[in-house]
C-alpha cells in the first residue's frame, strides 16, 4: 500500500481509487494534450486488484502553474522523479498515443537503473521511425484544431471555444512539438514483454503498424485490436480492463 506520505510527495502522480490490496501497480501515460484523469475510469475498472498510478504531466490541472515543457526528453525526467517513491515496487507501465513514447522511454530508464518494468503496453503510437515526420506543432491555431477533429476523442464545444481554445491550444502544441522532434538514441532492447494494442481504424497507428514494437523488446511480444479509431479506449473500458488485468497479472504472479 502507498502511504499518504508517499502521494504527497509525488505531485507528478494521481491515484484516483485506494488498493491497499492490489497484486500489481499500474503506470499509465497520457496523450498528446490530456492528463491524469484521463485514466479515471480504467483506474476505476482495474481497483482494487490492480494500483493504478496516472503520471500528471507538468502544465495541466494540478501542475496547471508549471510551465509546459517541449521535449519527450523532459517527460521522460520529471515520471521517473514522480516515480520515486514507488521505486520499490515491482510496475507495469501502460502509455497511449504520446504516452506510449514516453513510457517506453521510462522502461528504458529503468531498465537501465536495474528496475525493469513488469511489462511495457502500448496503446495507438506507431514504433518511433515507422512513419513519416510529422508537424502538426508548427500549424497555426486551426491546423491543430483540425488535427484534433480528425482523431476525434474531444468534445466539439471545446474546440469550437474560443476561451477552451486558448486553454488547451498551448499543450497541445507542446506536446506535439514533444513528440515529433523526439528521436529515439540507440540502446539496448528492453528485457520486459511487451503487449501493443490498437484501434482498428486508428488513421495514426494502425495494428499493422503497431507490429512494429515487436523490434523493441527481446522478451514475448502481443498484439491486440480493438474496433474504433485513435481512442477506442473510451469504448471499450471494461474490455481494455480486462486484457490489461489478465496480462499484468499473469507476469506479476
């Protein structure tokens, strides 16, 4: 079990349920433009057999006063500070979109630290240098807001906000710039299985080329698909439960 010692001293992580029982800790990265509570409703579907810890990205809700920061670099740093004081655990780590490259750069990290993740699941985002460069960062204002129009996943009132636009317009692009000058180093292959899943009409990383992760690890590697598009999550919470708690359990038991 956590303490409240411990939660306090992390303000990169949210736990949105209690699992003083939990057979496994979950790590769960956000998308390009979203944050911790994101993952609410998976946490709610995995408690209490599985903690689930949502990484807060700085720049939003709780961190709203801390800059943004630009780099997948820079992400990668401030999750496995906020991670410190679950250092001690056995984690799982699970990231969509954006939140896959980040949470595959933190196995990495840890990895090297001698703390291998349970396993690492990723979820919409193609292997880093499978697909073309992209630069929705350098759009204007409604060539970002059309980039989000054509993943879907956010509600239409907002982006036609002018006040909701100038909110969520800066992270937005932020991230984006994050990800799409993020080039992968060279390194060893992770040692932790690793299980892909993916929209079966996701326009950004379809499961064919989400087989690509396979290259990533040299442990087992799985692909499964959902129907829906880049966030099929929404759809499918007690399905994509299901498959996160079987798999994380297996390999933590």
């Amino acid at each position: 079990m956590v303490s409240h010692a411990a939660r306090a001293t992390s303000k990169g992580i949210q736990q949105f349920h209690s699992s003083p029982g939990a057979e496994a800790t979950l790590v769960c990265f956000p998308h390009a433009g979203g944050a911790a509570n994101y993952y609410r409703p998976l946490s709610a579907a995995l408690s209490p057999g599985i903690d689930v810890l949502a990484v807060q990205y700085p720049g939003r809700q709780n961190r709203r006063a801390e800059p943004l920061v630009g780099t997948i670099d820079q992400l990668v740093d401030d999750s496995v500070e906020a991670l410190g004081p679950w250092a001690h655990r056995p984690l799982s780590l699970f990231g969509h979109s954006m939140g896959a490259v980040v949470a595959y750069e933190v196995a990495g990290r840890l990895t090297a630290a001698g703390s291998p993740p349970v396993t690492l699941i990723v979820s919409g985002s193609r292997a880093h240098g499978d697909g073309p460069a992209r630069e929705v960062h350098r759009r204007d204002d409604d060539g970002v807001v059309a980039e989000i129009r054509r993943l879907g996943g956010t509600d239409t009132r907002v982006l036609e906000d002018p006040e909701m636009r100038a909110l969520f317009l800066p992270t937005l692009r932020a991230d984006y710039q994050a990800v799409e000058t993020y080039r992968q180093t060279e390194g060893p292959l992770l040692s932790c299985p690793v299980l892909a899943l993916a929209g079966d009409s996701d326009p950004v990383a379809s499961p064919a080329e989400m087989r690509h992760w396979d290259a990533r690890t040299s442990a087992q590697f799985d692909l499964l698909s959902f129907s829906g598009g880049h966030f099929y999550l929404a759809d499918h919470t007690a399905a994509l439960a299901s498959v996160v708690r079987d798999h994380v359990i297996a390999l933590t038991r």
